[in-house]
C-alpha cells in the first residue's frame, strides 16, 4: 500500500495530547499509563478527538486506510448493537452491567473507527463524513463487518461463543494494530487492546462455567459454539486490501492472527474439556458488502429515527 | 457497651427460661435506648445494631422498593438503546442504563443488610408482590422521551434522594450518595437531548414539548400523595429516614423546573403553576391521585409489561445462575480434595 498520510510529526507536536501521548509510548503505539476501568481525563482517546483532528487536517487516513477503518469500525458497532439488545435482559444484574460495558467499549471503538474512516470520505456538500453518517445512512450491502459480528444474540451461551471468538480475535487484532504506522489506528487500537483483554477475560470465564456447569448449561455451551464457528474463518481471510496495508505495515493480515487465535482459544476449550466444533465453514463476504439475512433488521432499527429525520441534529 | 453486642446474648437453658426472657428484655431496652440517642443525635444505625422491628421493616420495603424501581426503571429507557438517532446518544443512553442496574445493585445489597436476600426481593418483584415507582409503568414513546424522562423523572428522583444521603441507616445513605452523583448527570443530558430537540427541526420540538407534557405529571406525583394523605411519612421522618415531606419536595421541585423549562424554550402543561408569597412555596395544578392509585394498584400501561419483561429475563436466566452455582460448587469440592 502507499504510505499513510497521516502526518505523525504534526500529531506529535501540534496534536492534543491524546493521540501524541500514545504515539509516545516506547512500543510506537498506545498510552501503556492509560486504564480500561478509570476515567483518565486528557489521556483517553475519544471519538471527538478524532474528529477534532479530522476537521483541523492533522488526521487524514489514506483510502487504503479509511475502507481498513470502516471494516473494523462496521465489526464494533454490529456487535455493540446486538449487545446492547442484553441490557435488562441478562440472566442476572451483574450480567446487564457486564455486557452494557462491553457493548460500550465496542461502540467507543466504532466511533473512533467510523469517524477516521470518514475523514477520507465526502458528503454532497464536501464535508467529510461523519460516524453518524456512516452509521445511519449507509445501506445493508455498504457495511463491511464480517458475518460473526450480526449473528443473533441467540440464548447467553450463543451470545458468550460469540464473545468468545470475537474477543480473542480483536485482542490479537488490536495487539499487533498498536504497531501500526498509521498513528491514529495505533492509538485507537492501544486504547481497545486493554478493553478487549477484560472482553476475553469475561467470554473465557463464562465458556468454563457454562460448560462445566450443569448438563443444560454445557449442551446450551457446546450448541453455542456450533452456531457461531462457521463464522470463523471469514475473520482470518487476506484480501487485496489487507496485503497493501500489511506489506505497508499499516496493518496486519488477518490470516497472521490465527495462530495465536487458535492456540489461545483452544486452550480455554481444553481446559472446559470441550472440543474446537467441526462444522462447515459459511462462505462469509462481509468485507464485499455481502451479508446474512440478519443485519437489514438490524440496521432498520438502528437507522429508523435518524432516517426519519434527515439532516437533523440531536 | 456496643449496641451490637446486646443482640446476641445466648440462649439459656430451659431452666434459665425465665431469667432469659429478663436478660432478653433488658437487652431490648438498652438497644432501644442506644437507638433513641442515635437517632437523636443525627448519628447513624449500622447494621449490627440492635433496631426496632418497625425501623427495619419500613426502611427494608422503602430500599428493596427503591432497587426495584431501579431495576424496573431500565426498561422504558432500554426501549430506546437501540433506535438511538446518533451513536454519542447511543452510548450515553447505555451507560445511563447501566448505571441504573448498579444502583438496583448496591441498594439490593443495603437491603440485604437488613435480612433478605436478593433472590427473596427479586421473587417478590416477580410476583407482583413488591412495589415499584409507578412513574415506570408509563410508555417510552419517542425519543424525546428520553430527555423527559432524565429531566422530570430523575430531576423528581435527585430532589428525593438528596436529603436520603443523610437517612439514619448507614448502609442506604452511603448508596444514596453515589447514586445521587449519577442522577444529577443523568438529569443533565434529559436537559441537554431536551435542549438540543427544542433548538431543532419544527418536528424535533414538537416531539420535546409533547413529551414533557407526557411526563410532567407523573413525576409530580412521584413525590408520594399529599401530606394529609401519606400515613407513614410522619414515623420516617421521626426515625430520620425522610427528611422533608411529600408536598414540600414536590413545591421545591416545581419551582427547579418552572426556571429550567424556560431555558429550554418549552412550557409546563400546568397554568396554576405560581409562587405563593406568603407560604414561600411554589404551588401546581392539581394532580389526578385517582390515576396514581390506579397505576399503584397494577392498573398502569404497562404495569403488565414490565413485570413480564422481568419475569422473562429472570426465568431464561435460570440455567445461566443455575450453571454458574454448579460450576462454582464442583470448584470448591476441587480445591477441598487438592488440600486433603
């Protein structure tokens, strides 16, 4: 891919503190000080800040970028989407809380995502355009999350296998991602890694539980992971995109993941003495725009209120 | 002597029977005594001391009320978490609902310091046997709702809670001060998706003034019935449990919103609303009590709905709880046989 254009110099030395203070970090990438739990004024990176660099020109992702962004930006917020749909629902208080804040940190890392991504995209008007636009006006076939992410929360156990695998996904992700020459994918990315890492510890935990719970929990467990395992494989799949990023070290080739991916995760199913699902591999496509049935309901919902009222602010 | 320790004088023999019941009595009134200078002094009761059964009784249905209408007060905002028009709102939404979970969560706890458990207070809730703020039994409609809903409904709820912060019963005022921190945000951004409707599209507007019409009075009378008709008030607030009545709250928090509902370019569906000179209170129109008792009775919008919703994530939840308990268990029963 080329070289990005986001000019880290300037970030350094005009930028607000946010995304200067992660580039500053001894790894290239990330503010290691920063907590997942506490509020840390001036070093959490928000989406406004993004968007603040967007409008001022000192954030400008190449086009190669901005489409890698939109896919990992679209990933977040189909899931933060069906998480949310948990909250006053969950098996118990503590699950609402725990779900809502990982439905939270999925929707912060959309915002950040989206609102990069559209920088390098224009409204009619010339504007660039922003996470609310790419969020409510675009239709099923422009979203480019991978099939895992809209899969129906299905009872805890389907909706804990696709945390599972979602959250030891976005882990190795957003690990290698804190790397990136890109300076604002590698600080959104250091901010989403140690958020993530509290995701697996949850979905890991939960896997152990349910499966050596009680006869219901762990056949409940086992049908869990076979609804979402065909969706696997579509995470870990290169395109031509994702071989200029990787070869420009901007990103990483998905398929570089899996083997951490596979070692990690086959540990937690060894330890709950269960097995990786042998199950057909669905062909997947969410990268091109294709989908299941599932997200048109889900994206007309989500949409609904702000496609109601166009050009309106809230 | 500790009040704490008085409670727990051990049973005597059948013999002693007699001299038990003395010792016993004696116990209570020292309790009572250290009790009477407690609450005497402002002080607070913690939950070893020894309490009189109606001070618990009425501080443990007034807390578990409480966390029910927490935990049943997520839903009409929920309603909403998905269809939000704008991600920031999304995620504000979120967290604000959220946050309500937590609150059901440390006050279940301060009622549990009473003497019941969760699961007693959630089965009760279930059953219809528990009560709950009826302010929840009315529909989330659009989203303006969600503004109406921050501003009068937590709006009421802060002009309550604040002066609970300093109820006699530790373990409640202590949530109550965190809880409190979070309301008085929560207002906030009722106030500001109210602001930001009101400087909007004709529509927008539209949407936020009907629905502060909606929910003007219900949250009026979230501050109980009125005074000559609210027969525990009087003993809650001789236990410092409540510090100022029914009426006096409500004309405090009319006299916050006729001030606020200015600033947001919108009006009150209330003509009598005024400032008295000589009470120095603000007065309303009057309220249809006739509707609240109704709504108290089950007889609301969505009374049905609510429980059901309840009832549904609580029984689909079953396997989760049981499964977690098993698999707690059998990790116990390891670690006994590794030391063994």
């Amino acid at each position: 891919m080329s070289t990005p254009q986001t000019n880290t110099e300037t970030t350094h030395t005009e930028g607000h503190g946010d995304i200067s203070t992660g580039m500053a970090a001894p790894m290239g990438g990330g503010d290691s000080s920063a907590s997942a739990t506490r509020i840390t004024p001036g070093n959490a990176l928000r989406p406004e800040d993004i968007a603040l660099e967007v409008r001022t020109g000192l954030a400008k992702p190449t086009e190669d970028v901005a489409e890698y962004a939109l896919r990992l930006g679209d990933d977040a917020l189909i899931l933060a989407q069906r998480l949310g749909h948990w909250i006053s629902r969950a098996p118990e208080l503590e699950e609402d809380i725990a779900l809502g804040n990982i439905a939270l940190d999925q929707l912060g890392h959309a915002r950040s995502f989206l609102t990069y991504a559209g920088a390098a995209m224009t409204n009619d008007d010339g504007t660039p355009k922003s996470e609310d636009d790419l969020a409510y006006f675009r239709r099923e076939h422009e979203f480019r999350s991978v099939q895992l992410f809209e899969q129906p929360n299905g009872d805890f156990a389907a909706t804990i296998a696709r945390q599972f695998v979602v959250s030891y996904y976005q882990f190795e992700l957003y690990r290698r991602l804190t790397e990136s020459t890109d300076a604002t994918l590698a600080a959104i990315a250091a901010k989403a890694v140690k958020e993530v890492d509290y995701h697996r510890d949850h979905s890991a935990q939960w896997i152990l539980r349910l499966a050596g719970g009680t006869d219901e929990s762990r056949k409940r467990m086992i049908h869990g992971l076979r609804t979402m395992w065909p969706y696997v494989g579509e995470l870990f799949r290169d395109d031509d995109l994702t071989a200029r990023l990787a070869e420009a070290g901007a990103a990483v080739a998905p398929s570089s993941l899996k083997e951490d991916f596979d070692r990690l995760t086959g540990e937690v199913l060894e330890e709950a003495e269960l097995e990786v699902p042998d199950v057909p591999v669905a062909p997947g496509g969410g990268r091109e725009g294709r989908h299941s049935e599932h997200l048109g309901y889900l994206l007309a919902e989500m949409q609904v209120l702000a496609r109601e009222h166009p050009g309106a602010s809230w | 002597m500790a009040a704490q320790n008085l409670q727990s004088v051990p049973a005597e023999p059948a013999a002693n029977q007699a001299q038990a019941q003395a010792a016993q009595q004696e116990a209570d009134a020292a309790g009572q005594a250290h009790f009477d200078r407690v609450i005497a002094e402002d002080s607070r009761i913690e939950p070893k001391d020894w309490m009189p059964a109606a001070y618990r009784k009425t501080l443990l249905r007034q807390v578990s009320q409480h966390g029910h209408s927490e935990i049943i007060g997520m839903q009409p905002e929920a309603n909403w978490i998905s269809r939000a028009p704008s991600l920031k709102r999304k995620s504000i939404l979120m967290a604000k609902v959220q946050d309500e979970a937590g609150h059901g969560l440390y006050l279940y706890s301060a009622a549990e310091t009473l003497g019941q458990s969760r699961d007693k207070m959630m089965d009760d809730l279930i059953a219809g046997k528990a009560r709950y703020s009826s302010i929840f039994n009315y529909p989330a409609l659009t989203w303006a709702d969600m503004g109406a809903i921050g501003w009068l409904v937590d709006g009421a709820a802060i002009c309550n809670q604040v002066p609970l912060c300093r109820a006699s019963y530790g373990p409640y005022g202590r949530a109550m001060v965190r809880i409190c921190k979070e309301e008085s945000f929560h207002q906030r951004q009722g106030f500001e998706i109210l602001l930001e409707l009101s400087n909007g599209t004709a529509a927008q507007k539209q949407m936020a003034q009907d629905a502060v019409n909606r929910w003007y009075a219900p949250a009026l009378m979230m501050f109980g019935p009125p005074d000559d008709d609210s027969p525990n008030s009087k003993q809650s607030m001789a236990w410092n449990i409540k510090r100022f009545s029914n009426d006096e709250l409500r004309s405090r928090f009319v006299g916050m919103m006729v001030e606020q509902v200015r600033v947001l370019g919108l009006t009150l569906p209330d003509d009598q609303v005024r400032y008295n000179e000589d009470t120095k209170k603000w007065e309303h129109g009057p309220l249809d009590w006739h509707e609240f008792q109704e709504v108290l009775a089950g007889r609301g919008p969505c009374n049905a709905q609510r429980l059901e919703r309840r009832r549904e994530a609580h029984d689909d939840g079953a396997w989760v709880r049981e499964a977690a308990a098993a698999y707690a268990a059998k990790q116990l029963n390891k670690q006994k046989e590794y030391a063994a």
